[in-house]
C-alpha cells in the first residue's frame, strides 16, 4: 500500500489485461492517470473502448497520443499483413507472433516515463503478461527490469533519487487468473476489447489470438465474457 | 568500419549535432536511414530542416514520425514557457534546464529501435552529447548503456543475438571538436538549424542557450557559421 493521493500512470489500451492492472493500481492505493496509445493501429476501437473504460474506473485523468507506428514499418497490427486465425494454443507457442509491433513497449513505456515524470508519478502499470504470450520480447521480466534501469538514470526524478517503478501485475497471470482479479475487482468486462481484428461494426471475430485466448481464460475461470463475438 | 551494406538509423533533427553524427554514421561505412521526429516543438522548422540534410547526405531513407508530445505536458520546447535567453557558461551549468523534455531521447530512441528493427539495422546513431547539456540525464553514457539494454532485451533481434547498439560518437566532444569533425566530413552547416527559439521567418534568435553554445563553438573551432542570426 501507498500514500492514498499517489500518482500511477497507466497503459490502458482498452483490453482485458490492461483494465484489470488499472483495477489492481486503485487498488494499490494509486490514483490513476490513464495513457492511451493510438498508433494506426487496425483496431482502433481500442481508444474507444479505452475512453469507456477510464471514465468508468473514475481514473484522475486520461490522455491519448497518436504516434504513427505505420511510418517506422513491420506487423500484422499497423500493416497490410493477414491476422492468423483459429490457431490452437500449440500452433501460437514458441514463436514470435506476426503480430509482434517492434519494439512496442519500449515506445509504450517511453511515453509514459514522459507523462510519469510531469505528474511526478511514482509508478508506472502496464498489463504485460508472459505466459499467453511468451514469444514477445518486451513483455518480459528481464525487459521490464532493464526499463526500470533507464528510467532511473534518463529522468530528472530518477536522477534526484525518485526513481519511477514499473509494475507489470499480471506478468505471471494465466489468462484465467487474470479474469477472476478482475471479477474481484468489479472490473467493467462488458467495456473491454481484445480482438486483433474486429468487424466494421466493431464486434470481436472470436478467431484471432487474442480473441481465442480471452475466451479460454473466461471459460477456464468459470465466468461469463459480456462481450459479444461475431461466432460463438 | 562496418559492412558497407549495413544499415543504421540516425535520429536527426536537423541541427548542428545530430547532422555531423548523421555523417560519422557514413564514414563508419553505414548505409544511414534518418528519423526525423515531429513533436509539438515549436521549431517546427528543424523538420525542414532535417529533409534538406537528410537529402544532402544521400540517406538511404528519412522518415518522420508525428507524436504529440504536448499531450504529455511538461517543458519549454513543447509547452507555453519562455525560453531562456542570454545565459552565460556559468548559468546554464550544474541545472536541469527547463527546456528538459521529460523522457525525450527514451521516447526518440524507443522509435528508432522501432525503425532499427524492422530495417534489420545494426546500429542507432544519435547526437547525445555530455558536456554543453550536462543537464539533461538523458544525455549521460550510463543512460545509453541502460538503453543498450532494453534494445537488446526488448526486441527479437536482440532475442536472437544481433543486438542493435546504441552510439553517441559526440558524446565526450566539445561544441568546438563537433563543429571540427563535420568541417573534416564536409557537413552542409549551412542546412543545419539550432535555435530554440526562431522568428517567424525562421531565423535563429542568437540567444537561447542553444544558439548560444553553437556559436561558442565555431568561434572556439575557428570556423565560420554560415547561419544567419537575428543579432550579430
């Protein structure tokens, strides 16, 4: 536990992951600011979703800032390339995922070093997890640790010996686990959005990744997913 | 020396720094690919700026990437604050100037790690440099070295055994030895921007610190600075 008026800058894409480590930063006593990302990315839903989530959540604040991801090249995200589908939990292990954005926490948790540092935060949340998605570079602990390193020695804060932690909550989490703190934490569900490749009418396709691995964790945990998905 | 073939990505601003580490990339025997970052500053001009140099050098790309760091808050060059004019060696030293924008060279390098990744680059060049901005944490070889690391720790090239390097060869250099070392590599001075304050019609002011320490520097180098300023 912390001061009760501590300052905690949150990554907040709108997903399930990223809602329930803003859940577990109130509960760590934080207030939060929340930091969305957009950057070009294909499922701009996300800042949508990001926004209904941070109001519901009764974050201190919330900024988005667009970075255009597309100019710096790479990944099924930001590019033309096919999101694979309908992969078993086998075919996605042990690689890095086309879906793989260089470098993109690094980009993430630079941004929002620069917003920690202008609300003198004293940490930064992020919903990085390394089981469902080991074949990600930057979601691991050892990524994390070496981030926490530049932000001691590339800020003011961290230079005058307020250094600024980052705290990934869910880092060790199955998916299942994840569903069930954030059912413990009264997390808005219904709000959050995981899928790599929704319709024009915004509905998760249920298919990707992202969408297969949400569901097995719902299912696993034995709680219902409010969200709708276009195949059942 | 390097692989002719071999790629590497300069942060160029445009300036005097970054255009001279644009041309020691070359002599290393890099192909170089420039990145420009557009964020909110109010010397838009260095964009420009940065195109005709990136032009002149023969870079093998120039990209520009837009983030909005004004979203974030904080510092002179990105805010409404007034920029410090006319200090002296004595009274820029030993202080964090407020120009400082938080997180700045984590979020630039965060980006070129991007670009460096996705055009299988071996090396990040950029203009850090230790003694004229003793003030800026993120300007100091520990800070480097810390993002040496997440480069390497962060990305899948690096997960795989070709971590991209980080290198500020300006970094221990005087203004004087910078503005040397691209007299020897025939820098366009000419084309490179400074200030942190222009006039609308883009001229450099010839007071702000940054202005001032690169005139310091020609006159130190015995070099004459083809850029025109708004006083003598």
């Amino acid at each position: 536990m912390t001061h009760p008026q501590s300052n905690a800058v949150v990554l907040l894409s709108g997903g399930l992951d990223s809602t329930v480590t803003a859940a577990i930063a109130q509960q760590d006593g934080f207030r939060i600011h929340c930091l969305t990302v957009s950057y070009g990315q294909r499922h701009g839903v996300e800042v949508l979703r990001a926004q209904a989530v941070a109001a519901a959540l009764g974050a201190g604040g919330h900024v988005i800032v667009t970075v255009d991801l597309r100019a710096l090249g790479g990944s099924a995200l930001t590019a033309d390339l096919a999101v694979p589908k309908d992969r078993t939990e086998r075919e996605r292990a042990g690689e890095i995922p086309i879906t793989y954005v260089p470098a993109r926490n690094t980009i993430f948790l630079s941004l929002a070093l620069a917003h920690a540092e202008t609300l003198q935060a004293q940490a930064i949340y992020f919903g990085a997890n390394v089981l469902d998605y080991s074949g990600y570079p930057d979601c691991r602990p050892e990524f994390i640790r070496a981030f926490e390193a530049v932000a001691r020695l590339g800020t003011k804060m961290g230079v005058e010996g307020r250094a600024i932690e980052v705290r990934a909550p869910l880092l060790m989490l199955s998916k299942a686990e994840i569903v069930r703190r954030g059912q413990e934490l009264n997390v808005p569900f219904e709000l959050t959005h995981s899928c790599y490749d929704p319709g024009v009418d915004g509905v998760a396709c249920g298919r990707c990744d992202s969408c297969r691995i949400r569901r097995e964790g719902f299912r696993q945990a034995g709680v219902e997913d409010p969200v709708p998905y276009a195949i059942l």
